[in-house]
C-alpha cells in the first residue's frame, strides 16, 4: 500500500486527509459498520499513520480504506471463509489491521483482534496467549504482520487453525461473487479484554450495539467540525479499536495515530502530534499515559516553546482508576503550552457494554468528592472513631451516555438509594450479546437485560461515581479494603511511583486472610531495604489499622495486562507459585 493521499493524479503526496470536508456528518446513524465505511469513504477525511517521532508516513483515506476491505472481504470469501466464521488478527496499528478488519466485516464474517507481544512476558508467554485465545474463538484463519511470524504461525500450529501473514494472504485470490448483506442484528466483531489469558472471554458484539454505542459517543464528547483524533492506545483494546478506530470512521473524524510501543519509548511524541495539527483534538488515554507524560517532562522550562496543547479539547480519560492528582500533576507540567484542566473527560466503559456507559459532559473536567473510609469499606460514616477519619477523593465518571441505564445494587441484586455504594449494573442497546461459547459466564453477569459490570460504585445527582473493582477488594475481619488505597499510600513515600505496588489478599500459613504487598525496589542496599520496608509496613498499618505481608520484589517484575495496567490477579498467581521472587532480607 502506497504512502500519502492519492492527488487525483495517480501520484502520492505525503500530507494528511482532512480536518474537514463538505460531506454532512452522521452521528453513526447506520444499520451496519459496512455501512458506516460506506458513507466516510464519500469524503476526504481517514486515518493517519506516524513514526516514532510523531511524523506522518501514511495518509489512509477512508476511500482507499474501503476499497482495500472490499478487495480482502473477497479473498477472504475465496479462502472459503463463510458468513459467522471468526477471522483471527494480529492488532497492530496499522493499514494492514484496518482493512482486514473491514474486509471481514464486509464478508459477514467476525473479526477478532488479538494483542501484540509486549515487555511485560517473554515469547512463549504470547505464544501461550494466542493459543488460548485461538482456542475459544476457534477461527477460520489466523493472519499477522509478517514480523510476529515465528510466534504466530506456532501458536496457530498449537491451536490447530490456518495461519499466515498478511502479505502472503495479500496474494490470494478474489472470489468475485456478490459480498453478502449485513443484518444489523448479527455480530460484527468478537472483543477480548486486555487481561484474557487463562480464562479468556470473547465479548460478542452486533452491528445494532456497535453503532448504538458509536453514536452515544459521538454525541457524549459532541464532535464538532475541526475536531481530529489523536491516539496510541493500542487496537486490540476496546477503548483504542472502538473509541479510537471504530468511532472516527462511524462518526467522520480523521485520525492520528501513534502505535502503542512508540509512545512507550517515546511518551511525549503524543503530544508533540497533538501541538503539530490543526483543529480541535479528541484524544484519550489511562490514567498511567498522563503520568508518564508529567514525569517525563519534568521540570523543563521551555515546555511552552516546544507543545502547544490549547487546542486540546477533550482529553479523555478512562479504563482505569482516574487519579485526580495525577490529572493535576499534568494541569502543573503543561499549563504553560496551553493546557486547560476544563478538557479533561472522565469516563467509564468496559468490552461487555461495546464501550461507553458514561461520560462527562465537555467542559466540566475533573470533579472529586471526599468518601470517609468507613463508607468505602461498607460501613457507616463515624464508625471506627477511634482512628483518625480519612478520605479518598474519587472522581466523577460523567452521566450515562444516550440510551444507557445505570442503577446500584446490593449484592442479592437489591436497589441501593443513591450515594450508597454498591455493584454498577447497565443496561441500554449497546449491551453484548454474550459471552462467546460461554453462556455460564454470560448468565452470571447479566440478568433480565442488565449487565453486571464487576465494579463498585455510587450514583450522586444522576453522575456515576467508581471505587473500584469488586473482584479485587481485600475483606478481612469483615471489612472491605481497596487494594487501590494501599497502593496510592506507598506511592507517596519517596522513591516509588504508580506501578511499583500491587496489593491483594492472600491466606497465611495459620489460615487468616491478610493483605500482601508487592514492592518493586530499585535499592541494591540490604540496610537501604530493611528501613524501606519497615518504612511501608508502617505506612500501610496507618491505612488499613493491620500488619501487612510487604515483599520488596525487582524492579520490572509486575506483570502487565497487554493495554499496560497492572495486572493484581496475576501478580497473586506468581507470587503464590514463586514465580515472583522477593528479595531475601533478615528478618
């Protein structure tokens, strides 16, 4: 595929498609994705692919992007791939993925994106994970940058399905027969979570929920004319394949990209894009890509010569913990290139709901209120007066986007008044379909046509406050600790940052629940890491009022989901089979 846009002379001009066009835009009012190419590729917008220094090196036209998927489309067809079949693709951001994902859409087949190999495990990790998420989603065919190979075509082997790269499949041929019709109540594609290894779950999506959740989006952030599309966030990950892939051609914006390891390297390549383009910018990430980025700028005195973020207008974020002091770290290193805290947009989503459940009105960016710790660990306000009262600021998630439902639930599935916190339950079109395969899981999380999000949380003024994940809250003696709190505590000591502390529960040899602590040290000091960790265990008590297991482990040791967030179920499983290696320190 040639680089640039097509000048309507044959030749190619590096330059990027347009901000802005003549065609009247849609907010994502269509009955299928097929649909929704069909009409982006009327105009002159599309998306845009760029080095690790954030300059362009491949202008993709939503034209050019049509055409490619309708050419993969049929030789998907004659590769004998039927109707319902799943299609298996190597996520990277990239030309290649966008059209094969198209092309299988365009086919009546369902493509499933899986994730690249990342730093956080070694080759027969990610061959492990293929095989296992090959095996649940039993596809037609396996496809994958020509690079990935060696570890993509073993794990298609293991997991007995076809298996070939992109360039190879670019030479089959095409069956020329009628593409088949989209029904809008059939599944456009199969998602699997960022954390999906052992016990995978493929999130099963119908045109119907996808665009229903397209258009709440487009409408929750308002997409204006001038407004471009500026990300990293990988496409094997539902906030980057549907709010950043999937959402700029339903809703005809262009967009920037920057692939996922580059920002790793580079994290402020990110935002030397954002200052370099014109228009207003849409651009989302986790909490963690904000904080790298405050850390890596740093104290540099010149940060308004070089960025200039006044053009930022939503700067959302979502699908993690939203840290308010991190968000303000970010305010304080980039106010001098023009950055406003009003463009923040918190959010909430999750694979099982397409997406988007709620976000923040445009403008209001990051709101916080104050919950006693006795509310968060399911009690009364008051009580445990005998320790010093303390508080956590959690932050606003915005209102239920178009469509959506939200209520708050006892754990019997009881109605919990409001500011009484509880399990977030949604309901509203853009719901999955199911779990793939698993209808077990599938009637575990969803009853009546609600779906049980896993998260905890509380609902103030119509807004959607989140505490946490059920799933990893510690309960000892009765009482509910947030692995979330102990972590952000140790954070505060010097030397540690966010990403260095995993907390979770684990049984003691004498049969009592207790909280772990996993601390990732940089000191080579025996004595430097005697004090640090009596240092944690004191700052943990102050927290939670016990004695704490605290483990100083090296430092890269945390295991990672494949979008970046840390992973504390994994980190339990390798530390209780001794994967996980603390360091030895007298006692």
């Amino acid at each position: 595929m040639a680089d640039g846009v097509d000048d309507g002379g044959g030749t190619q001009a590096r330059v990027a498609t347009a901000t802005d066009d003549s065609l009247p835009r849609r907010f994502a009012d269509f009955d299928t994705l097929g649909a929704a190419l069909d009409y982006a590729a009327g105009g002159h917008k599309g998306l845009n692919f760029h080095d690790a220094r954030g300059r362009l090196v491949h202008a993709y036209p939503f034209r050019r992007l049509r055409e490619d998927a309708l050419a993969a489309a049929r030789r998907m067809i004659g590769a004998g791939i039927a109707p319902g079949e799943r299609v298996a693709l190597v996520a990277e951001t990239g030309p290649e993925f966008a059209s094969l994902f198209f092309g299988a859409v365009y086919a009546g087949a369902w493509p499933v994106p899986l994730p690249l190999p990342t730093s956080f495990g070694g080759r027969d990790s990610y061959i492990d994970q293929l095989r296992t998420q090959l095996a649940s989603c039993a596809p037609a065919m396996l496809i994958f940058p020509p690079e990935l190979e060696p570890m993509a075509a073993e794990a298609a082997r293991l997991a007995d399905v076809a298996g070939e790269d992109w360039d190879r499949f670019a030479g089959r041929p095409a069956d020329e027969a009628p593409l088949p019709v989209a029904d809008p109540d059939a599944i456009a594609y199969l998602q699997y979570s960022s954390g999906s290894t052992r016990f995978p779950h493929g999130v099963a999506i119908s045109h119907r929920a996808l665009l229903n959740n397209l258009a709440a989006h487009g409408h929750g952030m308002a997409v204006r004319a001038g407004d471009r599309c500026v990300s990293w966030l990988p496409w094997y990950h539902d906030m980057g394949l549907v709010g950043c892939m999937l959402s700029p051609v339903a809703n005809q914006v262009s967009a920037d990209y920057l692939k996922t390891e580059d920002f790793a390297r580079r994290p402020l390549a990110w935002l030397d894009m954002i200052s370099r383009h014109g228009g207003t910018t849409l651009s989302y990430s986790p909490t963690f890509g904000y904080d790298i980025c405050a850390r890596r700028i740093g104290s540099q005195s010149r940060v308004g010569d070089r960025l200039d973020l006044s053009r930022w207008r939503i700067a959302g974020n979502g699908a993690d913990m939203i840290r308010p002091d991190v968000m303000q770290s970010f305010v304080d290193a980039f106010a001098a290139a023009g950055f406003q805290a009003s463009a923040f947009l918190p959010s909430y989503g999750l694979a099982e709901a397409t997406l988007a459940v709620s976000i923040m009105p445009p403008g209001e960016g990051i709101r916080a209120e104050l919950v006693e710790e006795t509310q968060l660990s399911g009690g009364e306000p008051g009580q445990g007066a005998r320790r010093p009262q303390r508080y956590r600021a959690v932050v606003n998630c915005g209102r239920p986007v178009r469509d959506m439902a939200l209520a708050i639930r006892e754990e019997d599935g009881t109605d919990l008044p409001e500011r009484a916190i509880g399990k977030v339950w949604c309901r509203g079109p853009s719901v999955m379909t199911g779990y793939f395969r698993d209808p077990d899981a599938t009637a575990a999380c969803m009853v009546d046509g609600w779906l049980d999000t896993g998260d905890m949380g509380y609902l103030s003024d119509g807004y959607l406050y989140i505490v946490g994940r059920a799933k990893d809250m510690i309960i000892v003696n009765g009482r509910n600790h947030w692995p979330q709190d102990i972590e952000w505590a140790v954070e505060q000591l010097p030397g540690f940052k966010a990403g260095d502390i995993a907390a979770f529960a684990i049984t003691t040899p004498g049969g009592e629940e207790t909280p772990a602590v996993l601390v990732q040290c940089r000191s080579s000091d025996e004595g430097e890491r005697v004090r640090l960790r009596e240092e944690i265990r004191e700052r943990v008590r102050s927290v939670t009022g016990m004695n704490c297991v605290i483990e100083l482990i090296p430092p890269r040791t945390l295991p990672r989901t494949s979008s970046g967030k840390l992973s504390r179920a994994k980190a339990r499983n390798l530390y209780l089979t001794g994967e996980i290696k603390p360091y030895g320190i007298a006692a």
